[in-house]
C-alpha cells in the first residue's frame, strides 16, 4: 500500500508541474512585408483546427496564449495581401512571417505540404500579390490582374485591344485562366482594355509558364490561376468605388463568426450612357458617324466555412457579361455580346499537418453571338459548357520525401450555330453540336536530395475522347538548387491541348469557337526546355535570368481565303510546327520608399506549314523579338504614392501586298475595272514598333470608420498613335501610276482616368 501511495504520489506531482507548462504555450511573432521588411498591422490569424485568434498590432507583432495543441492550422488574412492556412507549432517565439507576393518564410514552424509548395515554384514563375498589383499605374480606374500580367517577361500583346495574350512563342488560345479553379473561357471586358476579374476580392494571381505542376494541363502556354481571398470572419466589411467608366461594391463578412464568411463584388459600367446621349445630341447632322454603344458588368461572390476543426467547404460563383453595338442605323447593325459563368464547389481536408485532400466540381460555360445585317444578315452563335470534377491528395512522408497526387473528370458539350438571311429568308446555315470527355490521374514526387538540391518527377495522364481516342502521357520534371541566396532551377515539361480556340474573321472581337480534338483535328502539343536562376544580391537589389526552348507539333493556321463561317472548320486549317526560344531578364531594385522592375525579353517565334510560304518558315504575328517594360513606385508619404510604367514592342508581323492587277467588272459593273491586291508570302512585312508610358497617382485617408482612396492616372502621357492595325489604300501619282500605301488605324490616345474608393 505504501508504494501505491508514493506512485501515486509521484504521479500528482508530475501531473501538477506539467499541467502549468502546458496551459502557458503560446505562439509570438511577427508579420512583415516580404519586399520591405516593413510590419504589417491589421493581418487577422484565425485558428481552424481550434478557436484560437490573433490580430496583429501597429508593430506587426501577434500574441497566442493558452495553446493546448503541439500544433495549430491558421488561416492568416489581410486585404492587401495572400491569404493562406499554415500549421504552427506551438511554444513558438520571434516567429517572423513575410507576406506578399504569396511567398512565406517561416522559422521554428511546421507548414503543411500546400503551402510549401508555392515557395517551390520554378524560378520564372510569376507571382504576385494584390498588392504589387495595386502599386503599378491604374489605366481608366481600375486594378487590373491582367495588365500586371503583361509587364513580366515572355509576355506579349499584340495590339492594346487585343482579347488575347501571348506567352513565349504560344497563340492567344494556349492559355488556361483559372479562377479559384475554375475555367473561364475568356477573361476580358472592353474587348482586352480590362479583365473580367474583380481587384476587390482578389488576394493573388500565379502564372505558371514552365515546370508545370502535373495537376495543371489542357493547354500549351501557360495555366494563370487567380485566387479569391476568403471574407472576414469577425465583422462585415465594405468597399465601393467609381471610376470614369464603371463602379462596384463589396461586401464581406461572417455568417457566423469565426466559422464561416461571404464575400461577394459586383462592377457596372456606364460608358454606354455617354454615348447613347451624344448619339442622341448629334443624330441627324451631315457626315455624323455614332459612336459604338458599350457596356459590361460583372458579379462574383465566395463562400467559406468550416465543417469541423479540420475540414472546409468553398462555394464559389460568377458571371460576366458584355454587349457591344458597334453599328447601329437604319439600314445598318453590327452588334456582338459575350460572357462567362461558373458554379463550383470545393472541399477540404487537412487530417494532420503533412496530409491534405481536396475535392473540386463545378461547372462553366462561355457564349458568343454576333448580329450584322448590312446586305445580307448574317447570325453567329457559339457555345461552350464544361463540367468538371477533380480529387487532390498530398501527403509529406518525411523530411526528404513529399508525394501529390489525383484525378480528373471533364466533360464538354460545344455548340455552333451560324446562319445567313435576307428578306427573312434562309439563304446558308452552319450548325454543329459536339461532345467531349476529358479525363485521367496525375503523380508528383517531390525529393529532397539534400538541404541545397531537390528534384521534382512528375507525370500527368490525359485521356481524351470525342469521335476518336487520345491517351498522352506527359511527363514533367524539375531539378532545383538553393543555397543562400541563390535558386537555379532546369525544368521540362510536355504539355497537350486537346480543345481548340479558332477566331473567325480575324477582327479584333471575341468571337471565339472552341473546337475540340477528334478525327479530323489532332491535339496540339509542346515541349518546353527551361533554365533560370535568381539571385539577391543584396538588400537593394535582386534579379533572375531565364533560357527556354519549345518545340510544338500541330498547330493550326488558316488556309488563304480560308470562310470557317459556312464551312467545315477542319477543311479551312492548316496544320504544321513550330519553335520558340528565348531569354528573359528581370531586375528590382527596392531602395526605401523607391522600387524599379525592368524586364526585358529577346525572342524568336517561326511556324512551318505545308500551304503556306511554299512550306518554308514564317512568322506569326504574334511573334515580338525585343519586349522592355520598365515601372517605377515612389512613395511619397506613408498615403500618397506615385507610379510610372512604360514599355515597348518591336515590330508585329503583318501580311503586305505585292502589287496590284486590274480586273474587269462583272453584271451591272462590266465596263468598271478594279485595281486587286496581289498577296506573296504570309507576313512577310513587320509593323512599326509600340511603345507607351502610363502615369499614376495614388493617395489615401484614414477615417474614423473608414478608409478612402483617390487614384489619378493618366494612360498614354506622350500621346503615341500605337498602330491597332494596317490597311492598305492606293494612290495615284502625276504620271497616272498606282501604287499601295499602307495605313495604320491607331485606337487609344492620351486618356486621363479618375477613381474614388470608399472601405467601411
């Protein structure tokens, strides 16, 4: 009895000094500027496998007192920046978390496999944070993704309005946008002057142009995901702006608090107002030409909540819509419209900090249509609706050792329905409706090697079906070094499109057909050879360089005088190769309240068909050798900021005619003679050169219940007439000889922008 009574003894003893020491972990840290250093307050920490929750003060600093788990899963939330969930281990002090741009270092913390990764992203991957975004110059108003986008390396617009970007050597239509996930099939109002996406919610975009992580395929060029940050949970919050040509508003907030939030932002433009009175004002007057009528509006929301101390569920909607009347008399019409919705559904689950699972479905569509009714009438209309499911499995082994892992299922239904009239008479119709299945698994092993060298092998299985069978493995590999500060990474990887972007006309519209792979379309693919490094090399001054190569097999081009409005699509395209390389250079400099990126690219496109050129090499004209953009943020004061960015293009590629032959008139016009351009090789001629500055001002204020800002911006200070595209006309000389002088239709001008905004 009496040794019972000292174990036991013993044992309260050991429960009462343990007992103390436990109840008293805590976590303390701090959260900075990952570009400045500078502490971020206001960043909200908000425990997920237990109610735990911290704010961080003026200084940065976060305390967490009474943890009573070894570790904690932490969503950590600012408006500025990228959100994301991290597991923390407890009893943790002078922890130091560095936001913006999506990149996190951590000491003395365990951090689950999904956030480890994006810290591994191969070095020319650009990632940014909401904002960076914010810090370039404002065009019309409005925070744009997209154009952040533009200003990095390997990355191309053909024109100011172009729909389309082009990314090392790839058309307009090898791009994947994915929002939260989600497809969407085109991102652009204002015909590509703006994106559908809404800066409000945004907390960050990555676009993924090489090393390509095996769960993301189906195009060639690039995969641009941008994520929706989650709502408040502790209170509702609001944000409205208005801007020359459009507003919005946001609203967030708990429905119930600290489990689950909404976010949900609406835009609405109204250039169409202006333009319809001014066509009212003047309609009537000699030689009056209306102005085209144009407006869009967009809607998106978010809904998180959590099921339990390790599960979430994600419901997440969107619908943009645009309407353009180019033409609009009597006698003549020319109307277009487009637009993109999505519902999707994500669930999530996070059993320990090295295990992760996720199951994503939703469903997406894309609609064009086009009315012109000038001699005959002439109705388009193209649809495409996706559904697509998805399930991810992530699990670190150990220490050298990390594995994801998944499968896909997509199915797409594509329909085609374009038809000619006069006098309401049928006079030709193209009609098509085609289904596809898009489905396969994909495998990625992460090894560390050693402290300095990893080594990514990975391998994405596609299965396509429409009336013909595709099964193409794609294999994907990624060799990393870092020590220091010093990263260098060797990636390949091979990508497939099986789905087909086809423009009809060639204008400057949207009027995009999706056409999928089958017996008479092969898939499109790419290999792609990278080499980058990156280098800080010291407080000031950071920089990277990039060599990649691509070889592509079946890609499309137009026959001459290809019609793919009535007939077959397949009968009008051509299919070759094609090669890009290129280097890109990237500098920052970051000096105080000074910071400067200048980005540079020199690269070389050519395509070779049969059909064309007499099968010899061209370029596309989307093919720009030399590409410099240069921005420059000063911040004057801690609320008031000033922004300069400014770019150039050398020549696009444009198809010139040779000369001209006389033709004889037919019917009623027989003694009418008309002078024919006369065509040789495709592109054979390069535009002039683009280049552009755009300034901005950006000043804000602190309220008592709120925060407004005012930006200024002006688009195109020194007011260059950037070609939008050439036409040729003829002009007679003395001696009564013709010759073709080419012209150039330029679009946007000088064009100052205001925008005011209001968070309560």
């Amino acid at each position: 009895m009496s040794q019972f009574l000292r174990l036991n003894l013993l044992i309260s003893v050991l429960l009462v000094l343990i007992q103390p020491s436990f109840a008293q972990m805590s976590i303390k840290g701090i959260v900075v500027d990952q570009s400045s250093g500078l502490p971020i307050e206001r960043v909200s920490l908000s425990g997920l496998s237990v109610n735990k929750n911290a704010v961080t003060k003026t200084n940065g600093v976060f305390l967490i007192e009474n943890v009573q788990m070894d570790s904690v899963l932490f969503a950590i939330r600012h408006v500025s920046y990228r959100a994301d969930t991290l597991w923390i281990s407890a009893n943790t002090e002078n922890l130091i978390i560095e936001l913006a741009p999506l990149v996190i270092k951590l000491d003395n913390i365990s951090v689950s496999a999904m956030a480890q990764r994006k810290s591994k992203r191969p070095v020319d991957n650009v990632i940014l944070g909401i904002k960076e975004i914010e810090a370039l110059p404002i065009q019309l108003g409005e925070v744009d993704v997209l154009k952040a986008l533009e200003v990095q390396p390997g990355v191309f617009r053909t024109s100011e309005l172009s729909s389309a970007i082009n990314v090392r050597g790839g058309s307009g239509g090898h791009n994947s946008f994915l929002l939260d996930g989600q497809t969407i099939f085109n991102p652009n109002h204002l015909l590509g002057f703006m994106s559908t996406f809404n800066a409000d919610l945004i907390e960050g975009v990555e676009m993924s142009k090489s090393g390509y992580h095996p769960n993301l395929g189906g195009s060639l060029s690039s995969f641009i995901q941008i994520y929706n940050r989650i709502g408040n949970t502790d209170q509702y919050k609001g944000k409205i702006g208005i801007g020359l040509l459009s507003s919005r508003l946001m609203i967030e907030g708990p429905l119930k608090k600290n489990k689950s939030s909404i976010i949900i932002g609406a835009r609405k433009s109204y250039f169409d107002l202006f333009t319809k009175t001014y066509n009212r004002i003047h309609e009537g007057k000699i030689d009056f030409t209306p102005l085209p009528e144009y407006h869009y509006n967009d809607i998106q929301f978010k809904l998180h909540s959590s099921l339990g101390s390790k599960s979430f569920i994600e419901f997440i909607g969107f619908n943009s819509s645009d309407k353009l009347d180019l033409i609009k008399e009597s006698s003549k019409k020319l109307n277009t419209g487009w637009s993109n919705k999505f519902l999707a559904l994500h669930l999530k689950y996070y059993p320990s900090s090295k295990n992760y699972f996720s199951f994503n479905s939703g469903v997406s569509s894309y609609s064009f249509d086009l009315d012109r009714d000038f001699n005959s009438h002439l109705l388009m209309r193209s649809d495409i609706y996706r559904w697509n499911n998805s399930f991810n499995w992530e699990r670190e082994f150990s220490k050298v050792l990390n594995i994801s892992s998944g499968l896909f299922f997509d199915r797409t239904w594509y329909r085609h329905n374009n038809r000619k009239l006069e006098n309401q008479l049928l006079l030709e119709e193209q009609s098509e409706k085609l289904q596809s299945i898009y489905t396969g698994a994909y495998i990625q092993s992460e090894i560390n090697l050693s402290s300095t060298v990893r080594f990514d092998l990975g391998l994405r299985l596609n299965s396509f079906f429409q009336d013909k069978w595709f099964l193409k493995p794609a294999p994907r590999l990624v060799l990393a070094y870092a020590k220091n500060d010093l990263r260098i990474n060797l990636t390949y990887a091979r990508t497939y499109q099986f789905d087909h972007l086809i423009t009809a006309y060639g204008m400057n519209l949207p009027n995009d057909i999706w056409y999928p792979s089958g017996s008479d379309f092969p898939e499109e693919s790419s290999d792609q050879v990278t080499i980058g490094a990156k280098k800080k090399f010291n407080k000031i001054l950071q920089g990277g360089i990039s060599l990649f190569y691509r070889k592509m097999n079946h890609q499309f081009d137009y026959k001459e005088g290809a019609d793919i409005v009535f007939e077959s699509v397949s009968e009008q395209i051509l299919i070759g190769k094609g090669e890009a390389k290129g280097i890109e250079a990237n500098f920052n400099l970051s000096l105080g309240n000074i910071v400067s990126d200048i980005n540079y690219t020199l690269a070389d496109t050519w395509r070779k068909t049969d059909g064309i050129n007499n099968g010899q090499k061209y370029h596309p004209s989307f093919d720009i050798t030399h590409n410099v953009n240069a921005s420059f943020q000063y911040k004057i004061k801690a609320n008031l900021s000033f922004c300069a960015s400014w770019f150039f293009a050398s020549a696009q590629y444009i198809t010139y005619p040779q000369g001209l032959m006389l033709v004889q008139g037919f019917g009623n016009d027989i003694a009418k003679q008309n002078l024919v351009p006369l065509y040789g090789k495709r592109n054979n001629v390069q535009m002039p050169s683009t280049h552009r500055l755009d300034l901005s001002l950006n000043y804000s204020k602190e309220h008592s219940k709120g925060r407004s800002a005012i930006s200024l911006g002006v688009y195109n200070v020194y007011n260059k007439a950037n070609p939008y595209f050439v036409y040729f006309d003829t002009e007679k000389s003395e001696m009564n000889s013709t010759r073709i002088i080419p012209k150039q239709k330029s679009m946007i001008p000088f064009l100052p922008s205001f925008n005011y905004s209001y968070e309560f």
